[in-house]
C-alpha cells in the first residue's frame, strides 16, 4: 500500500528525533534552504562550463522522437548558428544516456554543445561533470544531482538546496526499488565543488508493494 500524505507526515514525526524536520524526516532545518526550481526554470546563465563553449543546451530526449530544449546559454545564440551546423547540432545525441526522466528509460537528459564550429553531446554523471567542471553555482549542482538520477518534487521540503562549505546540499529524491516494492527515498545530499556526491542521510518517502514499473 502507498501512504497518503498525512499518514506519511505523522510517520515521519513519530521518527524524528530533536532538530529533526517533521515533514521530511531527515535532521534539517528547512528554512535554511531554498527550492530547488523545475528544469525548465533553473538559471542556465549561472552555469560556468569547463571550456569556453560558443552555445549549448539541455535537453530531454524522447527516445527517437526528438528533443525538447529546457535550457541553454553561451556567448553565441542558437540564430547565429550556420544552417550547417545547426543541421548537426539537431541531430546529435549521445552514445550512452543517463538520468532517466520516465520509466523504464524511454527518455533522458543530456546537453548538447557547440565550440569552435565542433558538436559534442554529454550525458551521464561522467558526461555532466566534465562539462561542467567545477561546482560552484546552484545550477550546477542541481544538473549533476539529476545526472546521477536524483530528482525533486514541487514542494520545498522534497526539493531544496543550499550552498555549504565547499560544495551545496540538496534535499532530492531517488527510486531505489523498482519491482515490489517500488520505493523512493528522500536524502540530504551533498555535492562538493569538485563533483563528488555523498548521502548524507536518507529516509523513506514513499513504499508501494504489489506493484513494478
């Protein structure tokens, strides 16, 4: 069975310990955060990549049926491509994928790149992390979480971040069980400027038996 949200809050706070955040579960202090925004609102501007790239873009792939562009930047805009290569920057998309955005993998995010006149795709935590480089702005932390397969809801206390010693927190989301059950956990995670991530602490945010995806 799913718990309904109000049987979820009052799980939680039967669990919670002093300093703990009833509505997550998770030893925070909410107000210290702020939401992490849709993909499709994030600030793409903030991005500083690890090379010097004329445009980019991040998009969702839709299997074969093509690409929808969330987000982009770069000094250039995407009118100022030639026709030639705007031909091969539409087509690109990368070998390997990662960062699932529906089940069973139909569709992923990736960024395509465009620098002196040469097209690369990057996807995949490897991918992101070496396009972005060092992380050191919100988005950038943000884009490597769901590259790793973390993602948020629409409520603060299942999307939140906020920057730390050397690095950011972010409190995000993750389908760790599939096939009954199908689970999904909440986590303080933690990204360092250098890309590496670490769960800080976890807790159960959702539990449905019977059922696979």
């Amino acid at each position: 069975m799913t718990l309904s949200q109000p049987a979820l809050a009052l799980g939680l706070l039967l669990i919670c310990t002093a300093g703990c955040d009833s509505t997550t579960g998770l030893d925070v202090d909410l107000s210290a955060f702020t939401q992490i925004p849709s993909l499709g609102e994030l600030d793409y501007g903030s991005v500083v990549p690890s090379a010097d790239y004329d445009y980019w873009e991040y998009r969702l792939a839709y299997g074969d049926a093509g690409f929808e562009v969330l987000g982009s930047a770069g000094p250039s805009a995407r009118e100022e491509l030639s026709a030639e290569l705007l031909a091969v920057f539409d087509t690109v998309f990368p070998v390997f994928a990662s960062g699932q955005a529906c089940l069973p993998g139909n569709c992923y995010y990736y960024i395509a790149s465009v620098r002196n006149g040469a097209v690369d795709a990057w996807s995949g935590s490897e991918g992101l992390g070496a396009f972005l480089g060092t992380i050191d702005a919100e988005a950038d932390a943000i884009l490597l979480a769901r590259a790793h397969d973390y993602h948020w809801g629409s409520e603060k206390n299942t999307a939140a971040i906020r920057a730390v010693a050397d690095g950011y927190e972010l409190i995000v989301l993750k389908t760790v069980e599939f096939c009954d059950p199908v689970q999904t956990n909440l986590y303080l995670l933690y990204i360092s400027a250098a890309g590496s991530l670490a769960e800080r602490q976890s807790a159960i945010w959702e539990r449905e038996s019977g059922v696979c995806i």
